[in-house]
C-alpha cells in the first residue's frame, strides 16, 4: 500500500502504477558493442536501502517516474518524471 | 466440570432466547451470547477433538486466541469451518458442528491415536520419508505417495464446502485522521481524546460490543459506551476486525456485516472488506492471557482464568462448581473474587511464596507455592493433582477433587498488528512478556497492548496515545507521558511448565496443533533450535491462532534448553491476517462473470446478434465461430474456413492493438523500434513489421502505416497491446527524450473487420461509393487509402491479408462500426460469404504459417520462426546487438517447421513432444505450438517447432509424443507455409 505522489495527478495509490525497472541504468546506444548491452540487461544490484527505479502511471497519466524508495521501509525519497524536460512544463 | 446460566449475572438480554443447533441436537440461549458461552450454559463440554491425537478439547478461552473450541457453522454451500466457538455471535437459527471427530465429537474412533502418540512426535510427516529404523523400511517416493492420501484425509480440522459460495461480499474503501483498534478503557479513552480535538476518528472492534476486557466488569454498560462516543463525532465499528497493518498506515478491515440466518436484508453483503487509510494509528489491541504447561492441561474444563470471569460477568455463565485457580500473577484474584461471589468454591494456587501485598478478603483460600502437577479426568476434569514449587523441583503434594482448573501464566501484549510493520518487540523481563518497540511510522501502542495492566493506567495511556499522535501530525504540542508497563502490586514470578516426572507427558504448548513440551525438547535434541525452525518442526504456533496462548512458553522452553535467556531465543514475526480472513471477503465482488473487467468491441452486440459463441482473449471477447444448426465448434469452423478460401468471409479484428504515431522524429523512431527496415515506407503504404525485446527475442509483431511525413498508425498483436504501448512510452520517455514524438492508443477509437476471399471486390464493389479506389493499380498490395462506405461513412482501406487470400481490413470510426458490418454483411450474403471467428481465424494463418502468440511466446526469435531475413543489416534498433548473442544463433535452435500426420485420418494436439524415432524421451527435439483441420489440405496439420528446421528435417518422419493424453504417433516434417507458398492469391 504505497503512497505515489505523481508530479502531475497528486498522491495516488500504487495499484494505479506499474513497475518499471532499475532506474539507474544508463541504456548504451543501439549501436553499442554486444557486451555493453549485456552488462544494462542482465547485471543487478540487488540493493538493501534507498534504490532508484522506474515507475508508469499507467492507470493516470501515463508517465514515466523516477522513484528513490527503500527497499527496506518502502518510504520514498524523491519522485521525479524520467523525461528531463516534463518537470518544467508542469511547473509551467 | 458442569458449567451453567445463573441468575443476576452478565449483560445478556433474557428476553429474547435463540435457538441453536449442535451436533443436530436443538438448544437455546440469549441474544448476546457467543457460541462458547451458550454451548457452557448447556453445560457441553466436549466442542472438538484435537488435531493429531483427537483428544476431547473444551473452550478454553473467550476471545480470538481459543484454540480448542473451533466448530463448523453452517451446512451445505453455507459451511464454514475452523470458526471459534469464542468470536462467534449467536443468532435465531445458528446451526454448529463438532469437526476433526468421527462419528462425534463425544465419541471419536481417531482418539485410538492418542495411544500411538509415539508415532505422531514433532516431525512425523518428515520422518516417514526417511523410513522405519532400522532398515528404512518405507523410504522413498513411491511409499509416500502411497500413505499421502491417507495423511491428506487425516490431516487438516473442519472440512471446507466443495459448493460455490452463495454469500456476497464487498470491499470498501474509508479514510480518516485516527484509527483506533481496540475498544477497551485505552482505546476508548484515545478515540474520545481524538475526537474532542476536532479530529476525523475511526474506532474499530472485533467484538459485537465495545469495552474490550470492562465487559467483565458488573458496573460497565457498553450501550453508553457507544453512545458517548458516537455523541463526540467517533465512526465506531463494531464486528470489525483489524486483520493487518501495511505501509502509509493503511489497514486491512473485515466487517462481519450479516449473519447466516438474517433474511431480511438479502442485499446486504456477509462481509465486508475495508482498505482505511488513516493518517495515524493508534492500536490498544489488548493483551493475551497464556495457560500454563502441566500434564493433560488440556482436559475440558480447563480454561484461561480471566475467561471465566467474562462468561460470568458478561454472559451469565458460571464455567465451574469447584474451581481450582493457578496462577503466577495477581490479576488472577479479581476472578476469584467474582466467581465466589457467583457461589463457587474457589482455591487459588499462587506460585510465589512470599506475597508483599494482601490480595484477598479471605473469602477463598490461597496456597502459596504451589502449582499444578497433573488433571486426572480424560473427558472432563475429576480432581488436580498438585505440586510443590519450591527450588522448581516439582513434587507432589496433594490432589484436590474439582471439576474445573483456571490457569493464569501471565500476558502477552497483542503486539500483532506493530509485528506486521517489522517492528520486533522487545523482552521485558520484569512483566514476564513481549512489549512493543517504538515505531517510526505514525503508530501508537497504548494500553495493555503497550504492556500497561491497570486499569487506570490504561485510560491514562490511551489519552497519552492520543496526544502523541497530535504532536506527531502536527496538529498540536501538548505535553504528555505513559504509565510504566506493568502495574502489578506483586511482581509476576516465571511459570512456563510444570515438569512432569514420569515419561511420555501430555503438557500442551499448543492446543491446537497437539504440540506438546515434550515436542519441543524433541525439536531441540534434532536440533532445530532456532524459533522458525522450531515452529515450522513442531507446528507450534501455526494455524488459526497462531500461537497467541502458546507462543511464550515454547520459547521460553528453547532457551531454557539452550541455557539462555528468551530475549536471547528471539521470536517469530506476526504476519497478517491477525485473524483468519474469508477468502471470499478478499475476492469481494471479484467473482463470476466480475472475476476481470470484460472489454468488448463496438460490434460485441453485432456479433451476438448474428450467432457468434464467443471466446476469451485477454479481456476482450471475441467472435469464436459462428454455429449453424447443430454444428459443432470443429463443424463450424471447417466450414467458416473454407468458405473463405472458396467465396468470402468477414471478420472482427477490433481488438488489435492500435497506435498514432505523430511528430518530426516519427520515422527515426519507428526505424529503431522495428527490426526491419522501415525509413522509405512510402506515404500510404503499410508494411509488417517486428519488434523486439531489449534482449533480442521477438516482442510482438503487427502492421505500421505511414499516414504522412510525420505520422504514423501501427497496429500491435491484441495480446501486446498494452506492453508495446507502454514500451513506447519508457523508449521516448526515459531513453530517448530528444526524440519529438507522440504516441496516442486508439485501440478503442477505431472498429475494424477483416474480409477476405476470392469475391472480396465483388463484395465491396456493392458496399463503396466509389469501388474503383480499391482496383489493382490503386489499392496493391500493402497499400491503403482513405474511402467512404455507402451512406457516406469515412473509412480507411488497407489491403493486409493474415489468411493468405485477397483481402482487405476496414478501419472505421467505432460508432459506425455497427453499420459497417450491417454494409459488408448484407453484400457479402448475396456471394455465398459467410461470418467466421477466431477459431477459423487460426485455421487460415496456420495453413499459411503466419505466427501468433502461441508461437511468438517470448522465447523465440526472429530466426527461430523464420523471419530473420526480414531483419536489417544496415541499421540498429532495440535487440539488435542482443538477437546475435551466442546462445540466440546456435545451430541447433528449434526452428519453424509445419506437420502433417503421416495416417491423415488422425490428429494430434498443440504441447505434442517431437522426439526422433526409437529416441523418445526427455525434451524431445521439438514441439507442437498450434494445430487446426485445414480444409483445403483435408487433414489435420500443426505448426511447431524442431531443432535445425525445415532444412534439416524436411519430408522426414518423427515421432510426436503426447504423455499426458498417452498417445504417440507418427507426425512428417513440412515447410511451414502448407498453402499457396508464392503468395499468388494475395496479389489477385
């Protein structure tokens, strides 16, 4: 029973959202070498404390967040859009 | 013991009498009563019979710890097992049961295994894997699966309705400031404080009434309980159980809403289920009184001691004539108090030899130093062998003849709901108990829940509670502080077990679960010492109560064995639910026909109306074939097949995913998602594309249009619809936000119907205003164009054939798709065309070895179903450096193939093991993925795959393995396209 307080819709239950994966990775370009595809698909860390990851509001808005949470409490830091510029047109 | 109503005493209303059926024999008792209470009056005293060893078992408490008086309510599709006598509230008609008893719970043929106890230890189940010593007779799979379906039969308490459930249930959804659990003097003290501070207070109760442990007081009077808090404002729910705590202070409620026998209400729901998010909780859940360990402390007739005192101050019930107390606290005395004054003949043993205060008006005797040894009685209690306890060598002493004994160990906190948010409690040696750590979140313990006894004390607390959550919101600072834990005038002195001298005891940790103190030092010398492992050995503190009497005094035997203290041995986490939850009251509504959301198409009703049977996709229900009289399913979609490949057929499609692809960046972003090469697609072209995974297998497939310079409408599989979309959104969103691009779903925008066979064009000639817009030259192939149907109606026409025919998908606004097939369809009458579903649908793209979800599973890649010459060499897109790891392009990979039977008469199924012949076994080389009848090859045919492919095994015979339908047979290896392989027939 998370608490998601999406930067356009206001705090919401987490059932509206979907996870989306580790945040932290930096994907390569298409075109980079097969090994450092490998290395964004397949390696993890498995965290024990605050981790970055994705999340959709999928049943709202449909946008992509950046969410620090712990993996320990559940409490979230930081809840950002993945999109560099979304921020500032809904500050806007 | 011979329990029995007495006058003067309790809270029921004797004016109205109930009558009650146990064990098929009527009784009566009063509105106010539980089960437990008016099953005591009539002076029953055999309830149930013990898990392993059905030893007779009483009611042995008064509230949701019991863990002898579990009963089965109801019969037919109404039964409900595992129900304690305790909690359950009596009704005008209430039907009860004994359970785990054959033929009765008075006499139990099963009680034989009391007397091969020996047999039945801790750890039984495991060691019968492990044989009989001393040549493991028995070891081994086949013997366990022999002796498991007898263990199955035995195992297990009441026995659940195999009918459907024909109660409703609801789920809801509340919020408030403050939620209380636990109505007792600190609960209610903290929801009145709450509330007079102007705050939203929610007040829950598992009981029918509030006051918690004051109902056994003469002087309280809940009705005025209630009404003063519902005065001050305070939602006050009653019947409610606060089964879990989970984060954001969110609890999970059951609300026993409507009993079984109630038939006015029809409507209302049995229970209800409640998601409350409240910005703080206060929990005053109370505290558990534990029993003490001694030999047969199981007999009916023994019993917690503070119970005995709520039977008779609440419910009227003197539970015993000459009642023996044991205790090692002084909040036993109260009761001894009350009961004599009732008029029985009480004697309390007091562990504790030296007494600094007076507890008595010497209206009973005290025997200090004293415990209890050993009940004699088997169905009922004859007399109580007592014991010395000085220096803890028990021995001896005396045997007292009465007909009940009251045990009081001292109390556990019901620190539950805290556990549930991780919060261990912490030992408190003093108190002889668990008490509850301070939380971070916004939870507050009060009352004995905190470890508080007093009464005074507890209203004090729960005032305290209230104010530390109003500092904590921020609403107010007040000063405030909580009563010390404990409260006792005498300090509490440890009583777990009374040893027993001679071998093979009988002293209960855990009624329930039959797990005894003899058990638990069985577990220590196997050595599982550790608290889970020694509860998951033993059962101890498994099922219905989970251990709310008995926990204690299993570990507090562990570290007596281990030579350490209890805070030391640890103990296990509380999980929810805090009491057993209705598996009905989590599906709600959920049920039937409501189990998911239905989508349908805008022609659903169409289809209906035309004689579609419909089948399941995902949430949408699509047309499965359409029968005519007495066809079967395999009749109909033979014939809706061929019709199609001889005249004409016509098909929903809607529930393709549907895409608009708009922005500058459009065509580099549709060049990078698809594997193949799409940055010249032509203006009014379409053309199939496939998407991949990040790690190179196949996503989905489907069409991609390019509707201008810079805007595009893909369709996706109906199954990917909502996983390709999302993808879309995270590659612009989150990988490539430089990219100016905007994706839309439309799925729901745009009704669609494929029609398709040789007298297509004669078909739309008749439906389009102008038909010269879809001729060869104008409309080829993979094109589509924009035209009107009869009527003026604006569509979209894209010549894509998933049959394999000449054919045509219609895109139309969805509030005219109605109309548009009432245009198609009454043309396409006139043709001989026909209207098919799904299932001919597979038929036709099986024959052409077009793949679909059953193929494109996840696990395969473009190569596998051979499309990899579709993938471009000159560009990169997602998947492209992952689709050549190693393990993707091994040789032997299972590759697409098509199979014929090789007698055609027969058939085989999808999930068919492909082996080579005289090598049948393990995975085999391959497998069947879909099979249909081909009306134009007229036989059975399948696609599927099999390692090395086509080129390997083409016109070979193998062997299709089918173990679980036992048939075997032998299946030939053809190319995947079975029908029209140069495509001729698309182009007509």
């Amino acid at each position: 029973m998370i608490l998601i307080k999406c930067p356009y819709c206001g705090e919401r239950d987490h059932s509206e959202f979907s996870y989306g994966g580790d945040a932290s990775i930096i994907y390569p370009s298409l075109d980079a070498p097969q090994e450092e595809w490998v290395k964004a698909i397949f390696f993890r860390e498995n965290i024990k404390g605050i981790q970055k990851e994705t999340w959709q509001h999928i049943n709202g808005c449909r946008m992509w967040l950046e969410v620090e949470r712990s993996t320990i409490t559940h409490e979230i830091t930081s809840i950002k859009p993945c999109h560099k510029n979304l921020q500032k047109v809904i500050d806007n | 013991m011979s329990s029995q109503r007495i006058d003067n005493f309790g809270k029921i209303n004797r004016e109205k009498q109930f009558r009650f059926s146990w064990e098929n024999k009527n009784y009566f008792g009063y509105e106010g009563d539980s089960l437990a209470s008016a099953l005591l009056a009539n002076d029953i005293r055999i309830v149930g019979r013990s898990f392993k060893y059905h030893r007779p078992r009483g009611i042995m408490s008064c509230g949701v710890e019991e863990s002898g008086g579990l009963v089965t309510i109801g019969t037919g599709n109404k039964k409900d097992p595992n129900v304690r006598a305790t909690s359950q509230e009596l009704y005008e008609g209430l039907i009860a049961s004994g359970q785990n008893a054959f033929p009765s719970v008075n006499f139990d043929l099963g009680s034989v295994n009391n007397y091969l106890s020996r047999f039945f230890a801790a750890g039984f189940y495991y060691k019968t894997f492990m044989g009989i010593p001393p040549f493991e007779w028995g070891k081994g799979t086949a013997v366990w699966m022999f002796f498991e379906k007898f263990i199955r039969k035995a195992a297990g308490m009441g026995r659940v309705s195999r009918l459907p459930d024909p109660d409703i249930y609801e789920h809801a959804n509340d919020f408030c400031d403050i939620l209380v659990v636990g109505s007792g003097p600190a609960g209610i003290a903290a929801a009145k404080e709450a509330a007079d501070k102007k705050l939203d207070v929610i007040l829950v109760e598992q009981d029918n009434f509030i006051g918690g442990d004051q109902l056994s007081e003469t002087s309280f009077d809940s009705n005025n309980a209630l009404a003063e808090l519902r005065s001050l404002g305070v939602r006050v729910m009653k019947r409610t159980t606060a089964f879990g705590l989970y984060d954001n202070c969110v609890l999970g409620l059951i609300e026993r809403v409507k009993d079984q026998s109630n038939p006015i209400n029809k409507e209302l729901p049995k229970q209800r289920f409640w998601i409350v998010r409240a910005k703080h909780v206060i929990i005053g859940s109370g505290a558990f009184e534990r029993h003490i360990a001694f030999n047969n402390n199981d007999v009916p007739g023994s019993m917690t001691v503070n119970a005995s005192k709520h039977y008779l101050n609440r419910y009227g019930v003197l539970t015993g004539k000459n009642i023996v107390i044991s205790t090692n606290n002084d909040s036993a005395y109260g009761t001894a108090e009350a009961l004599v004054k009732a008029g029985a003949k009480v004697i309390v043993l007091d562990n504790r030899e030296n007494l600094n205060s007076n507890l008595t008006n010497n209206n009973f005797e005290v025997r200090n130093g004293v415990v209890p040894y050993n009940i004699n009685g088997t169905r009922e209690i004859k007399s109580l062998d007592i014991a010395d306890s000085v220096n803890l060598t028990y021995k001896k002493i005396d045997t007292i003849t009465c007909d009940q004994v009251l045990m009081s160990g001292g109390w556990s906190p019901a620190v539950h709901l805290l556990s549930h948010r991780g919060v261990k409690p912490k030992w408190n040696s003093e108190n002889q108990c668990f008490i509850p750590d301070k939380a971070k979140e916004n939870i507050t313990m009060i009352g004995s829940a905190r470890g508080i006894w007093g009464k005074d004390d507890c209203t004090a607390s729960g005032i305290a509670g209230a104010l530390d959550a109003l500092n904590r919101l921020g609403i107010s600072k007040t000063n405030y502080f909580f009563p010390k834990q404990g409260g006792w005038k005498n300090s509490i002195e440890p009583l777990y077990e009374v040893k027993y001298k001679k071998s093979r005891s009988k002293s209960f940790v855990d009624f329930q679960h039959d797990v005894t103190c003899d058990d638990v030092r069985l577990a220590h010398r196997e050595g599982f010492i550790s608290v889970e492992h020694l509860k998951r050995y033993t059962t101890l503190g498994m099922a219905n109560d989970q251990g709310k009497m008995g926990n204690i005094i299993g570990l507090s035997l562990m570290a007596d064995l281990l030579g350490k203290e209890i805070p030391d041995v640890g103990t296990t986490t509380f999980r929810p639910p805090f009491t057993p939850v209705s598996i009905g009251a989590l599906a709600g509504r959920s049920v039937g026909k409501h189990f998911m959301p239905l989508r349908t198409t805008p022609m659903h009703q169409w289809n209906l109306n035309n004689g579609a049977t419909m089948i399941d996709a995902g949430l949408y229900q699509r047309p499965w074939y359409f029968p005519k009289k007495n066809e079967t399913i395999n009749d109909a979609y033979i014939r809706e097949a061929a019709k199609v490949r001889k005249t004409v057929g016509i098909c929903d499609v809607t529930s393709l995913g549907k895409i608009a692809i708009q922005g500058p960046d459009s065509t580099e972003f549709i060049n990078r998602v698809y594997s193949n090469a799409f940055a010249k697609l032509p203006i009014n072209k379409t053309r199939y594309g496939i998407m991949l995974r990040d790690d190179g297998l196949v996503l989905d497939d489907g069409t991609c249009w390019r509707i201008s310079e810079t805007e595009y409408f893909m369709t996706t599989s109906t199954a990917q619809a909502g996983r390709v979309m999302a993808f879309l959104e995270e590659l612009l969103q989150v990988r490539w936000p430089d990219l100016k691009v905007n994706v839309t779903s439309v799925s729901e925008q745009w009704g669609v119907a494929a029609i398709s066979g040789p007298k297509t064009r004669e078909v739309l000639d008749e439906c389009l205003e102008d038909s010269s817009v879809i001729s060869n030259d104008n409309l080829p192939y993979m094109g589509f164009i924009s035209a009107n149907l009869k009527g003026g109606i604006p569509c979209k026409i894209a010549r894509i054939s998933f049959s394999g025919e000449l054919g045509f998908e219609i895109y139309i606004l969805a509030d005219y798709a109605n109309k548009m097939m009432d245009i198609l369809w009454n043309s396409a009458k006139k043709f001989d065309g026909c209207l098919y579903g799904l299932e001919a649908l597979g038929a036709l793209r099986v024959e052409k070895g077009h793949v679909t979800g059953a193929e494109l599973d996840g696990r395969t890649t473009i190569d596998d179903v051979g499309l990899g010459k579709m993938a471009s060499n000159k560009k990169s897109y997602v998947g492209s450096a992952m689709r050549k790891r190693g393990v993707l392009s091994a040789e032997d990979r299972e590759k697409l193939v098509g199979f014929f039977p090789v007698n055609k008469k027969y058939t085989f199924d999808s999930g068919t093991i492909i082996c080579e012949k005289n090598n049948i076994k393990g995975f085999g080389i391959g497998r069947v993925t879909s099979v249909t009848h081909s009306p134009e090859l007229g036989h059975w045919i399948g696609l599927g795959f099999i390692k090395g492919g086509v080129e390997k095994w083409k016109n070979t015979i193998v062997i299709g393995s089918d173990p679980i339908r036992n048939k075997e047979m032998e299946i030939q290896v053809v190319s995947p396209h079975m029908i029209d392989p140069q495509g001729k027939r698309l182009h007509a």
